[in-house]
C-alpha cells in the first residue's frame, strides 16, 4: 500500500550562522539528500519539500510503500531524518517513534496515496 506522508519541521542555527541563506542552501542539501535516498529506495517516490526562508521551517512529504501506516510512517520519518544528517543538520531533539500505542498522527500526515 502507498502511504503520503508530510511532516512540519522547525529550524535554528547559532547566532550568526541563522541567515536567509544558509537555510535555502541547508534546505536545498536536505532536497538533494532526499532525492538521492528515492533514487536507491524502490518504495520511496514523489519527495518534496518547501520551506520559508523567514520562519526557517520546512515542510517534507514523500510515498511511501510500506505493508502498514506504521511501517510507512517509521521509514519516512526515518528517510527524513537521514536526509537531514547527511545536509549537516542535527536532530537531537527527534521525537522517537513508538508503534505500541498505535500510529500517531501529531506532526504527520497520514493518508493512503
């Protein structure tokens, strides 16, 4: 089953380093990043990602193939995460995901593709 899935992410950067462009090169690395990961994952298609320069957030969706919405929802979150290591990003304060209490919608989108 294909699964679209979009998250909402928020940003900051030390001071100094928190410019208009710095973020549209993380954001444009983190695109790229995606891209590549589609391009070697058969069950990930359709990346996308759009963000406010001003706001310094960033919206990131993708379908996912997956058996369950919570097998779709770990690997994208899971994608998303990679993608945002491998542009330089951190993330440690990345919520983890848990499937025992069922599929949590807070943050992510969930619908069948």
């Amino acid at each position: 089953m294909k699964f679209h899935l979009t998250t909402g992410l928020g940003f900051t950067a030390p001071d100094g380093l928190d410019t208009s462009e710095n973020f549209d090169s993380f954001t444009d690395s983190v695109t790229d990043e995606l891209f590549e990961l589609e391009d070697v994952n058969e069950n990930i298609s359709d990346s996308d990602v759009a963000a406010s320069l001003t706001d310094r957030t960033m919206n990131v969706s993708m379908v996912i193939e997956a058996e369950t919405g919570n097998d779709a929802a770990m690997f994208f979150l899971n994608t998303v995460r990679t993608a945002l290591h491998a542009a330089g990003g951190g993330t440690e304060s990345w919520p983890e995901f848990k499937t025992t209490r069922g599929l949590t919608r807070d943050g992510i989108e969930l619908a069948d593709a």
